[in-house]
C-alpha cells in the first residue's frame, strides 16, 4: 500500500500512516512525503509503536516503509543511532510543560491550527512530558476548544498528568467548562520546577 502525502503538513502523514496500518493485520505501508521533518516523525510513529521501517530519499521527496507483522529485519545503522540518541535525550517522564497561551505564534488563526497540531503530533508519536500544566489563556484548550480537548483527553490516557490555573479558569469565566485534567495551582509549576529535570515554556 503506497500513501502520497506530498503537501501534507505535520501530523498528517503520520495519521495517515496510522489509519492505514489500522486497517491491516499484516503488510507494508510506504508512505511519500515531502520534507525531512516529517520522514523523521514517521520513524519515530514507528517505532513508538513496536514497527519496523526505514527510509530513502528519492530526489526532493522521502519514501518511508513501514512494515507491520512480518518478521522485521535488523535495524538499519541510522535507524540504530537515531534509537540511542533518543534513549539517551528522552527525559519526557521528567518534563514539565507549562502552556501559556490558546495559539502558537502571533497569528491568531493560524497559531491555533499550529497548537492543535502540536499536541496531535505529541499524541501520535507518544512522545510526551509527564505533567502539563496550563495557564492563562492556555486553559482555554482544557475548556472551551472542542477541537483540542478530544486530543488532550488522549493524551491524558497516556498518563500524562493535566493541570489548568485555577484563578486563570475564574478569570476567564471557565470554572465550570473544564473538560479534560483538574484544577492547579502555581504550586503546580513551583513543584514541577524543583522535581523535573526540566520546564519547557510554551505560548
């Protein structure tokens, strides 16, 4: 089965990949993309999920395989070193996510569709901190954003631990529309800073 996903901005290609490898017990999938980035975030997709699969660069595009069910041939060298260097750098179950807005970047629009794929892209590839806390407008994503709270409730099935400011909530009039995690304070954050290897500031 070969998916064309030229065009396709992350995380497409992997929900594609997804979909595709659902529908089958056993077989390849190749997956055709456009850019690097989104190469690499299907071998990560892959291998978070127990596939094998490489890829090859064919002129301006990337072709990836992922191969589900037959017996899996040695990982490639590549492959092999991209695995440690993540082995190595994976501190996710000690990370501390604070988000501070609804949107990416300036544009308003636009930063919310960049938002929501951020966190699509974190549940897919499983790749996620062990506490996410958020804070100013960024409770409005636990709340009132149907589009996000779906993938935040997904994300929160993975264990990740989901916290919205408390007095931000009150702020905004939100008290009584949290849909995804729980109720937080700063000492969330304060807590966080001192027991996580690190804090990522996003917003």
């Amino acid at each position: 089965m070969i998916i064309d996903a030229r065009g396709q901005s992350c995380p497409k290609p992997v929900m594609m990949a997804q979909e595709a490898l659902s529908k089958i017990e056993e077989g390849i999938v190749e997956i055709l993309v456009d850019n690097y980035g989104s190469s690499d975030n299907l071998l990560l997709f892959a291998e978070s999920s127990g596939f094998y699969a490489e890829t090859s660069q064919e002129g301006k595009d990337w072709r990836v395989k992922i191969v589900k069910g037959h017996a899996c041939k040695p990982e490639s060298a590549k492959t092999k070193q991209k695995k440690e260097e993540r082995e190595i750098s994976d501190t996710r179950k000690d990370i501390l996510m604070v988000v501070a807005s609804d949107q990416l970047g300036k544009e308003e629009e636009l930063g919310r569709i960049l938002m929501k794929g951020f966190f699509e892209t974190m549940k897919v590839t499983k790749e996620a901190p062990q506490t996410i806390f958020f804070l100013n407008a960024g409770v409005k994503l636990t709340t009132v954003n149907d589009e996000t709270v779906p993938v935040l409730k997904e994300i929160e099935g993975m264990g990740v631990e989901i916290f919205s400011c408390g007095t931000c909530l009150k702020y905004y009039g939100l008290e009584e529309r949290l849909k995804v995690g729980y109720r937080g304070t700063t000492n969330n954050i304060i807590d966080g800073m001192t027991d996580r290897a690190k804090t990522v500031w996003i917003g």
